[in-house]
C-alpha cells in the first residue's frame, strides 16, 4: 500500500485511484462510497486516508491560465509549486511566496495551510481567488473570493470535495539574495525578535534549542539590482559566507549569497533534487507574534528532551488573514516547526510536553503535520472551527468526504 513522501504513514484506503483529468475525479467520486484527496503526500498523518478510495490528484497537472489584467493564473490542484513557479517566471510574474519545498502541489498545500516565511506575507492560501471542486454529487463546483463560503473552504482540508483547479494572485517577477547569519544569541533575539524576522522579505531562524545561541538565521532579501548592498551585521549576529545551509547537500538547496530568480531561491530546496531528509516526522505550531519570546522561552525550557530527537527547529512568521481554519486567522504568527527523527514513540511521548507548555498562547497546530489536538481543543484555538464545520457538512450532508482524522479533529462530525 502506498506511503506519505516520507515514509511515516501507510495509508489504509481500501484503493486508489489515480486521476489525470476533471473526469477521473467525477467518475470516481460518482462511483460512491466515502473518497478523499491525496497529493503528494507531504501529510504527517491520517488526514488525507479514508476507508473508501483514495483519489490521487498528483496527475491533475498545468491547465495554466494566465490573466494579466487580473493579475492571476489558473492552475490544475495537482501542480507542483515549483513547476507553476518556472511558467510563471518564464512570462515575468511571480507568487507572493513559496514553502520551503518546491515538490508540493498547489492543491495540498492551500488546502493545509502550508506556509513561507515573511512578517508581511500571508500563507500560501491567502493567494488563493478561487477553488473549482467536484462536490458530493459529482459535479463541479466554483467558489470565488467574496462568496459566503470562500473563507471556509480555502483551507478545507479536504473535508467537502476534491479540488480539481485553483485561480491564484500574481505580482511580477522579483529578485532575491540569500545570506546566513551566524552568533545570534537568544538574549538578543527574545529582547528584539521583530528585527529578525523582519531582516528580509523571508527570514528563517533555525535552532536545535542550545542554551545560548539560535543557530542560524536565513535571510531572503528582495533586492531591485544584483548589485545591492546587504548588512553585515544582524544584533549581535554577523554574516557569514562560509557556512552551509542547515538542511544538507548543497546540491539539493537553493543558492547562498547570490542573487537569483525568485523561483530559485524563495524555496529552501531545489525542484531538481530529493527534497529534505525524508524518514522523519514533522510538526509546527502557531503562536501570536505578539507573544512569540514568551512562547520560545517555554519550549526552550523543554530542550533537553526535544534536542535528542531534534533534526532541526525551523521558526517563520506569517500576516494575519481571514480564512476561518487558516494558523493565522486574525493575528500575524510565529511558526515553531520541528523536524523529527523518525522515532514514532519517542516523539509522541515530548509532542503533549510541548503542546502543553504552549496552551497559554492558544497554539494552533499545523493542519497537515503531527499533533495530538482532539476537537475540544482545536476549538479552544479556532475560533470557526465549528461555523467551517457547518458548511462542510452542509455541502456534504452524507459524509463522502469525511475520515476518522477529521471526525476525531472536530471538523466533521
């Protein structure tokens, strides 16, 4: 049976379809029972499983459309983020922002709420003008910005059909210049995080939760000349040209130190090799800004637990939007991620320490990544998490679309 990209979850659907048109979907949703979306996989948990079929999406690909006036382009849902990215540049325009993997689909990725970086930047989703989708009747559906049921489903998870097409905003083509600094100590970076996160137009801090240092910050500056001058210095940070970056081979990230295409260096990794480290397990959760050294303090004061089975924390900041289930509904974010080892048991024993020690900032977690959040706790943290509800089941009064993860998670019943 098939497994998540990084091999952590078998799914246990009875069968998979695998769709490359509208009509696959319509036929295979029409053919009854309870169905669900997979895309590329990049969930860390039972999500996207069902006891009925699977219908797989990856191979609804391009359909590209692109509307100048409007400043949009249409996309088939199973096209890679890196892939519209390239079609998009060849033509000089641009997405406001990337994940830190090129290899998701633009489906999954705006269903879940997965997100870059950038104190100004809205998750991928909020790009989103609007969804086409095959409905539980077997017909397709379109929802457009400004409709009533727009801010429940762009973040849908999956919970009210199978989205076959997506029309997304546009801005022409950037440059952008990436640089690590190194020597940021917490006692800087807690007393004035703001001027890291806003050091570019996409800064990452990534730490393995040392006592004094937070390991690296990388910095995406968008720059109007390859000739720009970028700082030296970041608090009491320097840059420094010599060190890699922190995710691997430098054959598989993006280009340090030199200016590029948007496309080349918004995401961590390139669309032409083997993204991240695979055999692991992943989780993020979504604290206020406004409370961000609050919130670092109390999982720092957990790191000797989390650090032996740490690969790396990675923290990114997003803008405020209002899409009902997006981390970042109504007020801007720190993201904490953590990428695990893969040791199953030993993750789930520190995951409810950490959750723990961030409830008094209303953590919300990531959608598509590891967490123990049951339904009365996902509502304490979204606020519509019952009105999004409502409209799933309204649109799918039967339960085609539904699953043990989103029944246990409180958005379907």
């Amino acid at each position: 049976m098939a497994r998540n990209w990084a091999g952590t979850y078998e799914y246990t659907a009875a069968r998979i379809v695998e769709a490359t048109t509208e009509e696959d979907v319509r036929r295979a949703v029409a053919a009854g029972g309870r169905v669900h979306a997979l895309g590329t996989g990049h969930s860390f948990t039972d999500l996207p499983d069902t006891t009925g079929t699977l219908i797989g999406v990856r191979g609804l690909e391009g359909g590209f459309a692109l509307d100048e006036d409007a400043r949009t382009v249409t996309v088939a849902s199973g096209t890679r983020y890196g892939t519209l990215a390239m079609w998009l540049d060849a033509r000089g325009w641009a997405l406001h922002n990337m994940g830190s993997l090129p290899h998701i689909s633009v489906g999954g990725a705006t269903a879940t709420s997965t997100h870059g970086s950038g104190d100004g930047n809205g998750v991928l989703s909020t790009a989103v003008r609007s969804i086409r989708y095959i409905g539980a009747d077997g017909d397709a559906h379109e929802v457009r910005r400004g409709d009533a049921d727009f801010d429940a489903l762009v973040v849908g998870v999956g919970a009210y059909g199978i989205v076959v097409a997506l029309t997304l905003d546009v801005r022409p083509s950037f440059r952008v210049r990436q640089d690590i600094y190194t020597g940021v100590s917490w006692d800087a970076a807690l007393a004035d995080l703001a001027a890291l996160t806003s050091a570019g137009y996409s800064v990452s801090i990534f730490t393995r939760w040392e006592s004094h240092s937070v390991d690296l910050v990388w910095v995406k500056s968008l720059i109007e000349a390859d000739t720009a001058v970028v700082a030296d210095d970041l608090l009491d940070g320097r840059r420094d040209p010599a060190v890699h970056s922190p995710l691997g081979e430098e054959f598989i990230v993006t280009d340090l130190g030199t200016p590029g295409s948007w496309t080349q260096r918004l995401p961590h990794f390139r669309l032409d090799s083997e993204p991240s480290f695979g055999d692991e397990i992943q989780s993020e959760y979504f604290v206020p800004r406004a409370d961000a050294p609050a919130a670092l303090n109390a999982v720092r004061a957990l790191a000797d637990r989390i650090r032996p089975l740490l690969i790396w924390s990675e923290l990114r900041t997003a803008a405020a939007d209002d899409l009902w289930l997006s981390p970042a509904y109504e007020r801007d974010v720190l993201a904490i991620h953590f990428t695990w080892r893969n040791a199953p048991d030993a993750v789930a024993a520190v995951i409810p320490a950490i959750e723990d020690a961030l409830a008094p900032f209303a953590a919300r977690p990531h959608w598509a990544k590891f967490h123990t959040f049951d339904a009365a706790a996902l509502r304490r943290v979204h606020p519509r998490l019952a009105d999004a509800r409502a409209v799933f089941e309204r649109l799918d009064p039967d339960g085609r679309f539904t699953n043990a993860h989103l029944e246990r998670v409180g958005l379907r019943s």
